[in-house]
C-alpha cells in the first residue's frame, strides 16, 4: 500500500490578517522577512525534491500601483470590499508599506526548477467566500481571471479565504475543479473550536483521509492536517510531539492507501518560533517514507490528475 502527502501553502501575506493587524504585522511583517520566510520554505523542499502547492490572494502578488489605479476603485464600489479593505486603506496609505505587494514570489517559487511546484489561487483581495453578496465574489472572480493572465496561471485547484467553504458552484466561473477541503472541528460555542484545534495537536492517533470516491464537482480535496504553528499558547506543544503526531498519520495513510494534506502559511514563519525547524524534521521524516517507496507526495493538482483525470 502507498500514501499520499500534499504540502500546501496559504501566500495571503497581510491580506489574510486584513481585520486582525495589529503593530506587530507593521514591524515584522516586511517584503524582506516575507521573502526570507519564503526562499526557507523553498530551499527545504528542494533539498528533499518534493513539490507543494502555493496558493496566492492575487493582490498580494500584483504590481502596487496597477492595484491602486485599475482594481481599488470597483473594489471600493463593493459593500463587502469597502469594509473589508478598512485596515488595508489605513495603513498603505499612511506608511505607503511595500509589503502589502510582493509579485516577486510568483517569479521565486518558480526559479525552482528541480520542482513540480503549483501555483493556484487563494482568491483575489482575501475576501471571505461566506458573504451572501454574490456581486462581491464576481468581482473577486473576476481579478482572479485577471491575475490568472498576468502570471500566467493554469491551475484548477483552489483554497478558500479563511477556509470558508461556501458557494461553490461559483468555482466553475473560473475553470476550478478541486478544492482544498477544511479540518472537520464542528462546534457551536465560542473558543471550543480553538481549544479542540489545540488539543487536537496532542492526538498521535490522528488518522489520514480516504481518497474520495462519491465524485463530485467541485472535488474536495483532504485539508486535516495543519503544521502547528508556533506562536502563542501553541509554543506549549513540543516540537517532538507535532512530529510524532506527523510520522503517526503518515503511517495510517501508508496503512490504508489515505492521503494526507500538510498545510501551512508561509508568513507564520516569520512569528513561529523554531518554525522552520518543525518544518525541516517533518519534511526529513516524510522523505524517509518515500525514498522506502511508501509514500508519494503530489500537489493537489497532481493528485486531481493522477485519481479523477478520466472523471472529469
């Protein structure tokens, strides 16, 4: 039997943060510790061989001023949008903060040429997809499409904004396939999902995803498996234990012919203690498991191809 890992990337930047900024994201959060956090990333992958998938907010990775002049205006005649840029129009304006725009990462994550890496999208400002505004998710659609052009993107993959999974027979307006899918922590009450997520990291009987057989469109991809990251209370959790935690879903994926989703964002390797650490001894007892012929790692859309391409 052989598993199957995907490593996936949320590359939002401040666009993921954009209604929980604080001073600290003004300070650390600059293009220079980005691409850093972004060349460590790609500098471990290469030394195993393995692909991930990046997932990019457009407007994180276009041209600032192209944003500014051409795309600003009709995302502020959105109600939705006008809201949720508030923090982006307070800061960029007052400090003019590069950051806030890094098109060099796309040209990064492909100078690895010994890599299979895919670029996909995160959706276009980072908006999440749960608003009953349909207009607002056409326009991110919309730059979406435009942001496909300008990078010359191809991907049928997707990963939601925040991981909220809603409208999705909106996906097909721009040729989207697969998605990646959310961890399945389902609660009511305030702060327990939180509290589940964090003693869930404690679980070494944490168990892969089965490939999906009821095929449907859009396809979800297995999304369980989130890279601890290390700030916070979450620097409780030892590092030896986050990495038994990964060895022991490995295992049941190589068991059972399951498939496990090892999914991160690059900016929490700026304020992650020992970030890259944790990353590196995941990805050395992964490579051990593959090199054995027991495992094989894919990105989600290799793994759409390899399973469904005659489905679809």
């Amino acid at each position: 039997m052989m598993g199957t890992c995907i490593i996936s990337f949320d590359c939002e930047g401040k666009w993921g943060l954009m209604d929980n900024l604080n001073s600290y994201h003004d300070v650390h959060f600059t293009s220079e510790n980005i691409n850093k956090a972004y060349k460590g990333i790609l500098d471990a992958l290469q030394e195993k061989n393995f692909a991930a998938t990046f997932a990019f907010v457009g407007a994180f990775t276009m041209n600032g001023d192209y944003v500014r002049e051409e795309w600003l205006p009709r995302l502020l005649n959105s109600e939705p949008h006008q809201s949720w840029l508030k923090n982006f129009l307070n800061r960029e304006n007052v400090s003019n903060d590069s950051s806030w725009f890094c098109p060099e990462l796309i040209s990064l994550v492909r100078s690895y040429e010994n890599n299979r890496h895919e670029i996909c999208s995160h959706g276009f400002t980072h908006l999440p997809w749960d608003t009953k505004n349909i207009e607002a998710l056409l326009l991110e659609i919309d730059g979406i499409l435009e942001w496909y052009r300008i990078h010359s993107v191809s991907s049928n993959t997707f990963i939601f904004p925040r991981n909220i999974i809603q409208n999705k027979e909106l996906l097909a307006k721009f040729e989207i396939l697969a998605y990646r899918n959310k961890a399945s922590y389902k609660s009511s009450i305030p702060g327990l999902k939180r509290l589940k997520q964090l003693f869930d990291e404690f679980n070494l009987n944490i168990k892969s995803s089965p490939v999906v057989t009821n095929l449907q469109t859009p396809l979800p991809i297995p999304g369980e498996i989130f890279l601890n990251w290390r700030s916070g209370i979450r620097r409780i959790i030892p590092i030896n234990v986050t990495i038994r935690r990964f060895e022991s879903v490995l295992d049941h994926a190589i068991e059972n012919n399951g498939v496990v989703n090892l999914w991160s964002h690059p900016h929490n390797f700026i304020s992650g203690d020992r970030q890259h650490e944790l990353f590196h001894s995941c990805l050395d007892v992964l490579n051990k498991k593959v090199k054995s012929g027991d495992m094989q790692t894919l990105t989600q859309e290799e793994y759409v191809k390899k399973n469904y391409s005659e489905s679809f």
